[in-house]
C-alpha cells in the first residue's frame, strides 16, 4: 500500500528546512546582518501582535499558526479561531500550541530582544558583542533543550525498567510454585536478583521468602519428607539434604537488607518453622521473628540476630559462637548445650531460659536479663555479667571464676557450690541468694548487699567485702580467714562457728551477731561495734579490740579473751548460772 505525505506533514517539513537555511545563511553573513534583519520584521511583527491582542488571543494563536504552520487561508483562520473560543479544541492540540508559541517567543527574546540588553553600543565593535551574547544564549537554551530530553527519556526508560521488573517478579513467583526441585531455586534466586535490581521491592520479597518457608517447613511437621517431631536430631539430615528450597530462601534472606532492623512492622516473619540442623553462617537476620522454631543444632557461627525474637525457640546443641544476640528476646528458649563462646548477648531478655551445660565462655551478658535461668553445668568461664539481672537464677555447681559481675543482680538466686573464686562482684545484690558450700575464695563484694543471704560453709578465705551489708545473712561455719570487712554490716548476722581468725573487721557493724563458738583470734575489731552480740564460746584470743563497743555484749565462761582485756569495764554481760563466781577468764 502507497503512502502518501499529508499537506500538513509538507508544511512542517518546509518550515524546518527553512528554519535550517536561515541558520546556515546566518552562519555565513554573520549574526549582526540577522538581526538588523530581525529588527526591522521586529516591527511590524509587534504592530501584527498588539492588533491580535485587541482581536482576542484566539485570533493571536491562529495567526501564529499559520506563520509557523502554514495555514493560509483566512477561513481556516477563523475556524481554528472559533474552535478554541468554544474550547472544541483538544488538551494536546492546546499543548502543542503552547509549546510553538513560547519556542518564538524564546528566539525572539534570545535573538534580537536580548542582547541589546546587555551591549547598547550600535558600533561595529557593539555588533559583534551582541552576536557573542546570542551564541552564548542560544548555547544555553539548547543545553536546557538537552536536560529536558534527558528528563523525559529518563522517566521513559524507569517506566520500561518497572515494567521489566514487574514482568520478572510475576515470573518468579510461578515458578516458586512449580513442582520441580530446580525450577523453585531458579525462581528464589530470580527473586534475589530482583531485590538487588530493585531496592524498593527487597520488603515485599522478604515477605515472600519467609512465607515460603513457613508453608514449606511448617512446625510441627505435616508436610511429607518432613522429619517427625520426635526423631532424635542426630538422625535429622541437614536441612539443605530434605529441604534445599527452604535452605536456599534462608541463605538469600540471610544476606540481609530485606526487613530494616529498627522496623517492628517489617520483621522477617518465621514464626513456628521447622529449620533443624540448618545453616546460616553469618546470615543477617536482625530482628527475625523466630519464635517458637526448632533450629536445634544449627549452625549459626557468628550469625547477626539483633533484637530477634526467639521467644520458646528450641536452639539445643546449635553453634552461636560470636553471634550477635544484642537486645534480643530469648525468654523460655532451650539453650542446652549450646555453644555462646564469645557471643554477644548484651541487654538481651533471657528469662527462664535453659542453659544447662551451656559454653558460655567469654561471652558478653552486661546488662542482660537472666532472671529464672538454669544454668547448671554451664561454662561461664571469663563471661561478662557487668549489671545483668540474675535474681531467681539457678546457677547451682556454676564455674564463674574470675567473671566480670560488677553490679549484678543476684537476689535470690541460686549459688549452692558455685565456683565464685577471684570473681568480680563490686555492687552486686545477693539478697536472699543461696551460696551454701560456695567458693568465694578472693572474690570482690566491695559495697554488695547480701542481707539474709545462705551461705553457710562457703569459702570466703581472703575475699574483700570492704562496706558490704551482710544484715541478717546466714554464715554459720563460713571461713572468712583474712577476709576484709572493714566498715561491713553484719548486723543480726548467723555466724555460729564461723572461722574469722585473721579478718579485717575495723569499723564493722556486728550489733546483735551471732557469734557463738566463732573464731576471732588474730582478728581486727578496732572500732567494731559489737552491742549486744552473742559471744558465748567466742575465740577471741590476741583478738584486737581497740575503741571497740561491746556494751551489753553477751558472753559465757567458754568465751575466750586476749590477754589483759578488761570486759567487765566493756560492759559485756556474762551469762550462766554461776557468772558472778566464775567470770571468763583472758587466755
């Protein structure tokens, strides 16, 4: 078929090849000889204009058209001008209109209105300054032409790239469905390859992800090839051996950036997911959703779980070393066995979690919240408890020698034959805490509170308790040897058979103390007040009692004192039937 060029599309094609002959006759007789030419049309034009004003600027637009467009005949004219008066015209017709208009009138400025502004010189030298000035101007206004033809072909080429886009997640998500092994990788992959393409869409895609793997590794298992819930873990096969999809949808959502960390809205979703024995070495899954999911005996090396929730997740003998539990929620998890060498867990929740026969070496716990754990048999050799909470703890046989536990919370814990030796515990709270057969042997209490605390039989043997309020504690058959306890509380204190031979107590409170059959020799009382303590079969030989207060101190035949004490002017009271007769006697 023939095609043939409209009348309008030759008129269009003339006015251009005019348009560049007037250029190129420009470029050879020189810019000052157009624009005396200019100037003169200037005139007239302008006379043409201001009659088109006063006719009514739809007359204008159609004048102006036919210069530019050549329509020449006068109905036509009228025509044109009518329909835009009735508003017959359309919004593009209006458009194009518009643009023809401002590109005149932005050559008429450039041309010949502008550059007189800036040189009034008519003069030859003037001349040349003005052509100057238009080329500089027309330079310009073809780089905005260049910027706004970058702008609209920039947003031509996103709307193709959305389109792309959106045609590839379609088919990835087919092919998350399909029933092929490998097509469903190629499928999480192309979804990978979109995130990383598309940072907007890495939210959505995560949702995808972590909803593929929660349909596909549910908890408890139902889905075949699933292992039952009962098989013991060493009969589990890793998880990329009966579930590669799921594996390989971990390992993508494990390279992080698809949930922010500080988002609650947009956290990965795997809640209640069966992912035993899988592996995420490193994975980024800061603020994961993991609660109720099995990961015993994952490996996790290092892994970044920052503000997780892992609330009841299961985590039995997996592999957290140095991982990254900062602020995270691990309240009711079962950690037995499991490895936290080195791991992070500061200001983490891990209330009445179990941790038996946990490695917890070196592991960093400051400000963290331990209440309720069980820890027995657990590792915490050089861990950092630096103001974590521990009250209600059961720490029973626990090594936490040389441990770092400056202002612990230990209230009611339990302690019983927990291994305390060197510990750090300045400012920590015992209050009520069982340490019964402890060892406490060079440990640092300075300033601790351990009022009504248990620690009968415990090894305190050179430990510094320097200010530290033993109000109403429970120290019978203690051994405070060389124990200081300068300016301590022991008020009301339990210490029936305690050894205190060689202890520091200068400045100490022991008002009311029970003090039967202890052992004070060698011991430092200067300035010790010791009002209404119980020193009946008190060893007190070569004891130094210097300014010490024992005004209505209870003491019995059995007491013995230091040589050339005078307890009588001290005002201890002796009791038993024949006191008056037989008053205790200096050794």
């Amino acid at each position: 078929m023939r095609h043939r060029l409209s009348r309008a599309a030759i008129w269009r094609t003339g006015w251009l090849l005019a348009a560049a002959a007037l250029v190129i006759v420009a470029q050879q007789l020189g810019w000052s000889r157009v624009g005396h030419a200019l100037a003169v049309v200037a005139g007239p034009v302008g006379g043409a204009v201001w009659r088109a004003l006063k006719l009514g600027w739809p007359a204008m637009l159609a004048v102006v058209m036919s210069l530019l467009l050549g329509m020449r005949s006068r109905e036509r004219l009228l025509g044109v001008a009518a329909s835009v008066r009735h508003g017959m015209a359309g919004r593009r017709w209006l458009a194009i209109v518009g643009l023809v208009v401002g590109v005149a009138g932005l050559l008429v400025v450039v041309l010949v209105t502008a550059p007189p502004w800036f040189v009034h010189d008519r003069s030859l030298e003037g001349l040349k300054a003005q052509n100057e000035i238009r080329t500089t101007l027309l330079q310009g206004v073809g780089g905005v032409v260049l910027l706004v033809g970058a702008y609209f072909t920039y947003r031509q080429l996103r709307t193709t790239r959305e389109g792309q886009i959106t045609e590839r997640y379609t088919r990835a998500i087919d092919q998350l469905g399909h029933v092929q092994l490998d097509v469903r990788l190629g499928g999480i992959y192309a979804l990978e390859r979109i995130a990383r393409d598309s940072p907007a869409d890495r939210a959505t895609i995560g949702e995808v992800l972590t909803a593929f793997v929660r349909g596909h590794a549910p908890w408890p298992p139902r889905l075949p090839g699933q292992y039952v819930a009962t098989a013991p873990i060493n009969q589990v096969p890793l998880l990329q051996e009966w579930a590669a999809d799921v594996q390989a949808s971990l390992t993508v959502l494990g390279r992080g950036g698809f949930a922010p960390p500080a988002s609650e809205r947009d956290r990965l979703d795997l809640y209640r997911v069966d992912l035993r024995r899988a592996s995420l070495p490193g994975a980024y899954l800061e603020g994961a959703e993991l609660g109720d999911a099995h990961l015993e005996r994952a490996f996790l090396f290092a892994v970044h779980l920052e503000a997780a929730i892992l609330r009841r997740a299961h985590l039995e003998g997996a592999m957290l070393r140095r991982a990254h539990l900062e602020d995270a929620s691990l309240d009711d998890a079962h950690l037995e066995g499991a490895d936290l060498a080195n791991a992070h867990l500061e200001g983490a929740s891990l209330r009445n979690a179990h941790l038996e026969g946990a490695t917890l070496r070196d592991a960093h716990l400051e400000r963290a919240d331990l209440r309720g754990i069980h820890q027995e048999g657990a590792d915490l050799g050089n861990a950092h408890l630096e103001r974590a909470r521990l009250d209600g703890a059961h720490l029973e046989g626990a090594d936490l020698s040389d441990m770092h536990l400056e202002g612990v919370d230990l209230d009611h814990a339990h302690l019983e034959r927990a291994r305390l030796v060197h510990a750090n515990l300045e400012g920590a709270r015992l209050d009520h805490a069982h340490l019964e057969g402890a060892d406490l042997g060079g440990a640092h209490l300075e300033g601790a509170t351990l009022r009504d605390a248990h620690l009968k039989g415990t090894n305190l043997f050179g430990a510094h308790l320097e200010r530290a309020s033993l109000r109403d504690a429970h120290l019978e058959r203690a051994y405070f040897r060389d124990t200081r306890l300068e300016r301590a509380n022991l008020s009301g204190a339990r210490l029936e058979g305690a050894n205190l031979s060689g202890a520091r107590l200068e400045g100490a409170n022991l008002d009311h103390a029970h003090l039967e059959r202890t052992y004070l020799i060698h011991a430092h009382l200067e300035g010790a007040d010791l009002g209404g303590a119980h020193l009946e079969g008190a060893h007190l030989e070569r004891a130094r009692l210097g300014g010490a207060h024992l005004e209505e101190a209870l003491a019995d035949e059995d007491t013995s004192w230091p040589s050339g004490f005078d307890w009588h002017a001290a005002g201890v009271i002796v009791v038993g039937e024949d006191a008056a007769e037989s008053p205790p006697q200096p050794a």
